[in-house]
C-alpha cells in the first residue's frame, strides 16, 4: 500500500450532531469556526474524492472502511486495505435523500435533457423511510441505467443496497465529500467487526492513511437489508431492526424471510406461496412418494424396508394426505383396528400409534415393528399448514424413516409450495410408484459444499440427459419381469444376478463402450407407450427437484426400432411425459433426437425421414437432432447428409463430440452444423479451436460425473470447468445418464463446486449461459433470466 503512517484524528466532538440546525448549515458553522474537526472532516473528504485509498469512519452500527461508490479504484482500494477479494455487493452510505434521488435518476444531472420519467423511491419503503431512517437499515434499490455506482458495488446486479447512518458524524462526512460512500466494515478480513479507532488502527494501521475517532459505536451489530422489490418482501440480513418492527409498518405485515436462521422456527414464518422457505431436515429419514403413486407399491416398499435389517427401520412414520388408508394395508386390517392407539404427550393432536407383525429376512423369527401414524387430512391448506408439525412431531418420537404421501403439483400454487418443501426434505429419497412404473433413486448426495441450498435452488437448465439414461437397475428388473423381457444370464454374465450386482457393476465401467452395452442392454425393457412416458415423467419430476426449469432431453429412437418398437410408440410415449411435466411442473421441455454412431448410417437414415415425414418438427413435438454413441472409430462425419438437410430445414443441430475423442471430433461437428457440443472437455486440448467456439458462443453440454465414471478424466478436478470459465467458452452442467453416473444434475453442480470452489457470480454466468443458449423462444428466458437475478440477488450476503 502507498501508505506507512496511519493517523487517528478525534472527532469525537462533533458525535453528539448538529442540534436543530442542518447538516449545511452545522458545516458551515464548523467551518467558519476553523476547528481541528472540520480540517479532519475536509481531508477525510478530500481523500474520499481524489485517493484511492480508503478512509474510516464511525457509524452507529460499526466502524466503515468508506470509499467513493461511483469511482471503480477507490472501491478496489476497499479489498487492497482489507487484503481479501471480493466479489459480494456493497452498501451505499448517503446523507440525504435528495442525495439517492440523484442516484436513482443520473441523467438528471446531466445537462443534456432527457425526457426519461424521474424514478422515485418505491413506495412500499416510504413507511420503513419515515420510520428508520436515519438508521440501521438497507433497502435495495433498482440501479437505474447509466448508473453512477461502481460495477464493484453492485456486483453486476440490477439493484443496489442504500442505507442513510444515523451518526451524525457519518452522515456529515457523505455531505462535505458530496458523493455517495461505500463502506464495508473496517476490520481485516479474519477480525470481529470494529466498534472502536483503537479496533480500526489494530486491524489496518500502515494500510489506511486516515481514520476519524468518533468514539464507540453504539449499536454494533449489522444493518438490516429487506428487499421490497420482491412479493412478498423479504429479510435479506437480520440487523439492527427486527422483523417485528418491520411487521409494524404498511405492506410490510408478511415479511418473508429470505436469509438461514436456526433460531428462527418455522411456524414464524409466513405460509404465502412463492416465497422462499427455510430448508427444514428432520432427523429421521424421509421417503417421499409422489402424488398419485399406487398404494400397492408403496406397501410393497414400506414392507421391504421394515423386513430388511439393514435399512434399520425399528420405528417408522406414516404422514398420509388424500388417498392413504390408515394403516397402509401393513398388517390385515384387524390387527391394525386392535393395537391403534392415540399417542399421549404428541406436539399435534390426533397422532395415533400401531403394531405390525414384520419377518425379518434370512430369519424365521418374527418381530413387532411399531409406526405412528398421521393424517394431514386432504385438503391442501390443511396438508400445508400441519406438515412441518407432523415431520417435527414424528422427529420427537424418534422414529427411523417418515413416509411421506406427497400430492400433485398441479393442484395449485399452495400443492407446489407444499411439494417443493417435501422434496427439499427428502433429499435425493424422492419414489414414484406411478400408474405403471417404478422406480427411486438411491443417489445419495454427499455434498458438503457451503453452496448447496445456493445450488439446490439456483434455476437450473439441463442441456445432456438421455431419457434412457434414467432407468435405475430397480426399474430395469422390474420392466423386464412385467413385460417378459429376459435379461442376460447372469452365468454368463454375473452383473444381472441382482439389482445390488447391476448396481455395483456400474462403478467400474472401463470406457464409453463398456457402459453402453450395459444402457442399451438397460433399455430393452421399455416396451410400451406408457413405459416411456413414464420413465420421461420420472426424470422430469427428479430434475424439478433438483431446481431445473427448463430441460432438453436426448432419446434414441434407431435403438428401439432395432429391437422392434415403432418410431411412435417411442415419441408419443416420451412426449406425453413431456407434456404432463409442463402442466403439473411448470417445465419447459425439448426433445432432441439422436442419432447413434453404432449402427449403419442407413439406419440413420431411415428415422430421419420417419421424423422429416412425421411432421414432428413443425408441430414442435421434437426440436433438434444430436448424434451420440461410440465415439472412436465409424467416421466422424458420418451424417454428413442428414445434417447437411436438417440445417437447410432450419433444425437446431447438437453432437456428442470430444469425450473420449480428440478435438477433430468436435471441430467436424461444427463443420457439419452443430451449433452445440456435447461433452466437448477436450476442446482444451486445442487453443485455436477454443477461440473459435468461444467467439461463435457455441455451449459445451458438460457432464462432470459421467466423465469420471467413463474415464474420460481421473476426477471432477480434472473436468476444465476454470480453463472455461477464463476463456469465456459457455457451457452448462449436466447429468447425461444419472442412473448409470452416480448423480443427477444437482449432484453434478454439488460435484462442481466441491471440486472447483466457485463463487455465486460464477454460478450466475453459468446459470444465465445455461438460459441463453437453451433452444427456448426469448420470452421464456427472460423469464429464467429474471428468476435468476431474483434468486441470486436474495442469496448473494452484502458485505459488512
Ligand atoms: N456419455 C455418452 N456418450 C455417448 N453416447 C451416449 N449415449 C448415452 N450416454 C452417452
Ligand atoms: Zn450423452
């Protein structure tokens, strides 16, 4: 730093304010007076507008390290005197607010006269103004365009946080430097925040060169941030003022939360659909079926888990909605009639408790399991106002694993609401025993990044997932047994003696080749239009949970028909699985159809007319064409003719290349259309290349795990997810075949991170990316667009 001698100056003289004088007209006394105060308050200011070495101050919460917020240097001087970088938005100090008219309407002042209509301070803060102001609390504002904030303030949002200090000292230095202060606390970055000089001058001294003694601080504790551009408002940081004085003010009654608190409880919370709620994960296991999974199927699981030791399921839960009888047919319904009974000393009224006779496998002994059991009762409000109780409840008698009947999403915005919090409490324990399928995922996600709940709700868009891809060895056995299909001898070959031996096998494929056997092999079971509808409803409700909007899903119908099931049976199947995640998610879908490159060319052929003359572009049943399959070895540029034809017709063209192949894969494939590469990591591998696909923004469709799983790289480490996010070359995170790889795409992002340790900004240009290259019409992303400034504005901490 330039400077070596840090001076404190007193100022302590001027804390108590100017009285009921102004703060003009208090300076103009102090100046007249030519007190050692004002020459201290001249040079602070002084400073504040010409160095870019940041001064301190005092305010009524902490000590400020302030800098002018409209000059990018001195804002960087914050971080230089800090010693850490940053990348978190900064709050705006001001005076007056005539001071943040001028901020919110920077043409103005401008001598050019523009007709733009003025903005004004939205009036949902007038009353929290009138209230708290001066004082410890931030509002967000929009930063309006040609802003004069600093790109450093904002952190590439479009908004900002401003707050008018009470102190009267802090609010006199804003005046005389006559620009708007940043001013993070002025402590190093690993100390307590500071409420005195001394603190200051411990921390920074030889860093700074001014620091301006106004005494202790008084409140000592951090602003308040709320956010009244939002419905309903929200808590962005707890501070200075509670949520019960906000409650007190005008439009501010339903306050939302929007910040992680342990102390807070839920029930504090308010219940309006759309907002945002506290992740809440009881202790037990939770195991959530999806609305409208058959009762059957659900006794079968429960009953499999309570025979099975290793599940350790001693005690269980039984949460019931709209369809469950009491009891779940555990027991013959005489039992369950003679040992229920209510349970005294419950957190909820009407909890009863039964017995059910269980044999425990590989033992001739049976023994007596017991399960509470409650029911939420069947209409919605009823479901969304008592379930948190009945999960805590449950939680309080100990038991081992909560089953959990969810209801569908389509049943309004309170039925999501509920169904969005159930699946963020199940985790990755999500069943659906739909109308003809089944199939879970035990996927169990290990992810100790601080970013997860950023990750989870970050708004997702998924560019690579094979429909085919998403069969777990659980739903493999079971399609092959109800539709007669005869799966490999496991003499012959051992890894389909069991779903537990299908499972392990799938941890140690050798290469790309060695797991597409095992796919096709897994594919053979879908026989029906309703086997592939569901298996495509199936991932979409998976992928919901895992925070994706919009998703563009591979299937391969040459395989199929080379098997013998039509072209149709395969795309009306999957289209209505489509269809129904649009109406009862809120989805937004694309079927892109790949061509596989271990079959003839012909072959190829054939379903590129059966799709041309089906019409099914045009009526936007299926959007795009890929190519996938073995990659080394048939020519690269093997259709070459379709390709040449469906960019002629205006069909968005993507291809799996670079995976295991060398860059020339991938460079044929854009030589042949494709405006998208899927997988693509070893584009790296070929500088000149990179910069081609980074100026023609084509988007990689990156599959961390599937890379590891395949071989393709030794760890996630090893994925270039930096290399690309330096060179500017735009990708998406992706799943690719998540019952084969070990994870669906939340679990690629948890991957990611722990790997890569990436900020919330680098998060955002991925997830914006994602948007903007995904094969949507404009108005939809910006939809995606704005839910991901929202959700990233909510999650990014204002520095203190
Ligand atoms: N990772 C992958 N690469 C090529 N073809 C595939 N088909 C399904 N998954 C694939
Ligand atoms: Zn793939």
């Amino acid at each position: 730093m330039a400077t070596s001698d840090t001076r404190v100056v007193s100022v302590q003289r001027l804390s108590p304010g100017p009285g009921s004088r102004s703060l003009s007209e208090w300076w103009a006394d102090e100046r007249k007076n030519s007190t050692p105060e004002s020459k201290a308050i001249e040079e602070a200011a002084n400073l504040l507008r010409t160095s870019d070495i940041p001064v301190a101050f005092p305010t009524e919460t902490v000590y400020g390290l302030g800098a002018d917020a409209t000059r990018s240097t001195a804002v960087q001087g914050i971080y230089k005197a800090k010693q850490r970088p940053s990348d978190n938005p900064l709050i705006i100090h001001i005076d007056s607010l005539e001071m943040l008219d001028r901020l919110l309407n920077p043409a103005s002042s401008s001598p050019s006269i523009t007709k733009t209509p003025r903005i004004s301070i939205p009036e949902i803060y007038k009353p929290l103004i009138d209230r708290f102001w001066p004082g410890p609390l931030t509002i967000i504002l929009p930063n309006p365009s040609g802003s004069e904030l600093a790109p450093e303030v904002t952190s590439k949002l479009t908004t900002f946080g401003a707050r008018m200090p009470s102190s009267p000292l802090a609010r006199l230095l804003i005046h005389v430097t006559d620009r708007p202060l940043a001013a993070p606390s002025a402590n190093a970055s690993t100390k307590p925040s500071p409420t005195t000089a001394q603190h200051v001058h411990h921390d920074l001294k030889n860093r700074i060169d001014l620091i301006l003694d106004g005494g202790a601080s008084g409140v000592g504790v951090e602003s308040t941030v709320v956010d009244g551009l939002c419905s309903p408002p929200a808590i962005l940081r707890p501070g200075g003022i509670g949520i019960d004085e906000l409650r007190q003010c005008a439009g501010w009654e339903n306050v939302a939360v929007a910040y992680k608190d342990s102390a807070l409880d839920i029930k504090d919370i308010p219940r309006a659909p759309g907002m945002k709620y506290r992740h809440y994960s009881p202790k037990a296991r939770v195991v959530l079926f999806e609305g409208g999974s058959k009762e059957a199927g659900v006794t079968k699981h429960v009953r499999k888990d309570l025979s099975d030791s290793a599940v350790g399921a001693q005690t269980i839960g039984i949460v019931r909605t709209r369809n469950w009888k009491q009891g779940l047919g555990l027991a013959p319904d005489d039992i369950i009639a003679s040992t229920v009974k209510p349970v005294d000393g419950a957190a909820i009224d009407n909890l009863t408790n039964f017995s059910i006779p269980v044999q425990q496998t590989g033992s001739s002994n049976s023994r007596t399991k017991l399960a509470y059991d409650y029911h939420l009762g069947s209409e919605t409000e009823s479901i969304a106002h008592g379930l948190f109780a009945a999960l805590r409840a449950l939680d309080e008698f100990d038991v081992d694993v909560i089953y959990v009947e969810g209801i569908s999403d389509r049943d309004g915005d309170l039925a999501a609401a509920v169904m969005n919090r159930l699946r963020k409490a199940a985790g990755s324990e999500l069943k659906a025993f739909l109308s003809h399928t089944s199939q879970s995922t035990s996927y169990f996600t290990m992810c100790k990044s601080p970013l997860h709940d950023f990750l989870h709700g970050l708004p997702k868009c998924e560019h690579h997932v094979h429909l085919e891809g998403c069969m777990s060895p659980e739903l493999i056995f079971t399609l092959a047994e109800r539709n007669n299909i005869t799966l490999p001898d496991p003499a012959t070959n051992p890894a389909y003696s069991s779903i537990a031996a299908l499972t392990a096998r799938y941890d140690h494929f050798s290469s790309l080749d060695d797991f597409l056997a095992f796919y096709f092999q897994g594919m053979a079971v879908l026989m029906n239009e309703a086997d592939f509808a569901d298996l495509a409803w199936w991932y979409f409700s998976k992928a919901h949970a895992d925070g994706v909007h919009h998703a563009e899903v591979f299937f391969d119908p040459q395989v199929h028909i080379d098997r013998g099931i039509p072209y149709e049976t395969v795309v009306n199947g999957f289209s209505q699985g489509c269809k129904r995640a649009e109406s009862e998610l809120g989805l937004s879908t694309r079927l892109i159809l790949c061509f596989v490159r271990h079959l003839p060319v012909s072959s190829a052929a054939d379903v590129y007319e059966k799709f041309i003359s089906s019409g099914h572009f045009e009526a936007g049943v299926v959007h795009g064409l890929g190519w996938s399959s073995t990659e080394l070895g048939p020519p690269k540029d093997m259709f070459r003719a379709q390709y040449a034809d469906a960019a002629q017709r205006g069909i968005p063209l993507t291809a799996h290349a670079g995976e295991e192949g060398d860059p020339t894969y991938i460079s044929t494939a854009l030589e042949l259309g494709a405006t998208r590469i899927d997988h693509g990591i070893r584009l790296v591998e070929d500088p000149e290349l990179m910069k081609r696909v980074v100026k023609q923004g084509t988007l990689l469709t990156v599959c961390p795990l599937s890379n590891v799983r395949l071989r393709c790289v030794s760890s996630v480490e090893q994925v270039p997810i930096r290399r690309f996010l330096e060179a500017g070359v735009k990708f998406s995170i992706n799943s690719d075949d998540p019952a084969y790889f070990g994870g669906y795409i939340l679990d690629n992002y948890c991957a990611v991170q722990e790997a890569h340790q990436l900020s919330v900004l680098e998060w955002r240009i991925i997830a914006e990316n994602s948007v903007q290259q995904s094969w949507i019409e404009d108005s939809r992303k910006a939809e995606l667009l704005e839910k991901i400034e929202s959700y990233v504005k909510q999650h990014m901490v204002m520095e203190v």
